[in-house]
C-alpha cells in the first residue's frame, strides 16, 4: 500500500480518470495539488476523463464547473450518470416510457433522447431511481403502483450511493436511499445500476482513448465504487484521502480489494522523481 511520494506510482499512466466530488474538488475550491496534477498531465498529452456519479449535473454544468474553478475541460472528457443512464436506456429500451425520480438535468436529457415521460403507474415501463432531493410519498407511490399493483414496471438505478459528501464532514441522501425505498415496498430488485462501479460507466469513459485499460488508473475517494470499479477491471487504482474513504477503511480491507496507491493528496500521482524537476513543493500547490 503505498502513500506519499516516497511510495506512490514511479511512472505515469497511459490514461487518467479522476472521480470529482471529494477527489479533485470539495465543495466550491479544489483540493490541493489538483490543479497543477490535471495541468502537468495535459503538458505530457496524457488523456484525463472526469467521472461523477452524480445525476443532478449534466456534463455541461461540469464544463461550466470546472472551468470557473481553473480548469478549462472539454465536454467530451467528462461523463456522469445522465450520460450513462441515457445511452443504456437508448441502447437497449428504445421505445419504454419512463418515470424517473430524478431532478431535472436527468429529466431534461431523456426527453431530449425522445423518451416519453409518464406519472400514470398503468403505462409506466421502468422506474428509474436517482438522486432526487424532491422526493416525497407521492412518487413513492406512483413507483409502487407501477411495479407492484400493475406488474408491468422494472426498476433501474443511475448509482449506487448511499450519500453525496458535503465540505465539513456533512452529506445528503443519495440514489441508494430511493432505490431501496422502492425495493423495501414493492420485493423487487434493481434491475441495472448506471454509476460506478459498473462497466457501463468505464466503456463511456474509455471511449474513444484507444488506450490498455491495464495501463490506466482510475483515481477516487470511495472504496465501493471508484476503487471497486478499478479492481472489477483489472486498472491500477489510487484511492485519495481527501474525500470519503479513510486510511482505518484501507487498512480493514484484504490485500486482494486495496487500491493500488493511497494518497494524501492527488497529486502524489506524479512520481516523486519528476516533483524536484519541476519544483514542486507540498506549499505552493
């Protein structure tokens, strides 16, 4: 297990993918030392994908994000759940009506995919559960009535997240909440989850990049989908210390579920042999 620059990677990767929300930012300000990593690795024309499981932005709002905090992306280079949840649904349920609890960039998305949306539980098709901070008994219900009294609806989920990490050490409930309210009144399971660590998620972010995945590493702030998503597909992984998973949770785990490097900060990815080359110090990140 490695941590700090004295045991971190001692070569760069052929691709990067970075989780956002506690691993390259928190909140409104970015973690140190991100923006100098993402920018070191542009310098060396090395591909950065940006993942979220986070619903409630489009990739847009990520652009918009990101650029406002310094770090000016292309919006071909982030993907969240809206994206995944879209493709899958345009891929393999062209034609289903859908009721998705979710908050509107998800919402928006699907009716601009040609998705019909429906409240009325008796044309209902899939149920779609998501990060939705409006949800109340009243979609509950239409949810249940759907899948339970009607048998027709099947349940699918955006992400797997019990909550969504707040500055301070506070959060909020997330998809996983609604999911299993839904699966607790119905007796049905979750048919398909859309966020990491599912390899929908990872195809969309390795699209295009013709690169190993081997040779890749995926950079996160969770064990149960950052990590695990790495680990189910054979990538190195570095686990940072800056958002949810701690050092106790690591050292807990077998030797076979560890990501390959922890990390205090993110920028401990750039090997410890290139940090006097260019200069850098822990104080001027």
């Amino acid at each position: 297990m490695n941590h700090g620059p004295e045991g971190g990677p001692t070569e760069f990767g052929d691709a990067y993918i970075f989780d956002l929300d506690g691993t390259i930012y928190l909140g409104s300000h970015l973690l140190p030392g991100a923006k100098r990593l993402i920018e070191e690795l542009r310098r060396r024309r090395i591909p950065v994908r940006f993942l979220s499981n986070n619903p409630t932005r489009d990739p847009d709002m990520y652009v918009r994000k990101l650029a406002g905090l310094g770090l000016p992306t292309e919006l071909e280079d982030i993907c969240n759940t809206v994206v995944t949840t879209v493709r899958w649904l345009t891929e393999h349920h062209p034609d289903a009506v859908l009721f998705p609890i979710a908050e509107q960039p998800l919402c928006r998305a699907l009716v601009e995919a040609g998705f019909e949306l429906s409240d009325d539980p008796a044309r209902i098709d899939i149920v779609i559960a998501s990060y939705d901070r409006t949800f109340d008994y009243r979609k509950l219900q239409i949810a249940f009535d759907a899948i339970w009294f009607h048998k027709r609806a099947i349940l699918v989920q955006t992400n797997p997240d019990r909550f969504c990490p707040f500055p301070g050490g506070r959060g909020e409930p997330d998809c996983a909440a609604i999911t299993a309210a839904i699966e607790a009144c119905t007796g049905t399971e979750c048919r398909a989850n859309f966020g990491k660590p599912s390899p929908v998620m990872l195809t969309e972010a390795l699209s295009g990049l013709g690169v190993d995945v081997t040779r890749c590493v995926m950079v996160g702030d969770r064990l149960q989908t950052d990590i695990r998503m790495a680990l189910d597909a054979g990538m190195r992984s570095a686990c940072v210390l800056t958002g949810e998973a701690t050092a106790e949770d690591i050292a807990a785990l077998d030797e076979d579920h560890r990501p390959t490097y922890v990390l205090d900060r993110v920028d401990r990815l750039v090997p410890a042999a290139f940090w006097d080359e260019l200069g850098w110090t822990e104080d001027d990140s």
